[in-house]
C-alpha cells in the first residue's frame, strides 16, 4: 500500500493513490485536538480493502504502523486492526476470493 501525498485544501495533505484519499489536517485548537482519537468511540473509523492483507500487514509494520494484533482469517475474510498517530482503528481487510 503506497500513499502519495498532496497539497489539500486549507494547506492540508491528500495521501492516496487514484481510487482513495484522506484529507489530514491539524487541528486548529485545542478542542478538536481533545477529540483525535476517539470520532468512532473505538471502533474502526473506516476500512481499507487490499487484495493481500499478509504483505500489506508486513510491509506497514516494517515501516512502523502499531497493530492491534495479527491478521485473522474470519468468515467474510482475513484482517486486522491497525491503529493511525491518533489512536483510531483503521480495518485492514482482504475480501475472500
């Protein structure tokens, strides 16, 4: 999985590839900044679909991304849990074939 970054607007960055973008900002106060990390109240803020979640899992935790875990093979798939600066759960997910 490789990002690219972007200008965006409000002089925020655009990491994504063609088919997926997140706009990143800082927050402008204090009080936004108290609420990164909790805006899905602990469960995934969102899902990102990859057709080999092992070497995506590999090549992120090499590069320094903290897992809540392992992959696990469940009955929609296989993914885990990984977790961005903040602390919000992000879902790593590979669709069964």
């Amino acid at each position: 999985m490789q990002f690219n970054p972007a200008e965006g607007r409000h002089g925020g960055r655009w990491p994504g590839t063609q088919e997926f973008g997140i706009d990143l900002e800082l927050a402008p106060t204090s009080e936004p900044k108290a609420l990164a990390g909790g805006q899905a109240a602990g469960a995934p803020l969102f899902s990102i679909e990859t057709s080999d979640c092992l070497r995506e899992y590999r090549a992120l935790k090499e590069r320094g991304v903290e897992f809540d875990g392992e992959p696990e093979v469940r009955p929609y798939g296989t993914g885990v849990l990984m977790q961005d600066l903040y602390g919000n759960k992000i879902y790593l997910n590979q669709d069964l074939p």
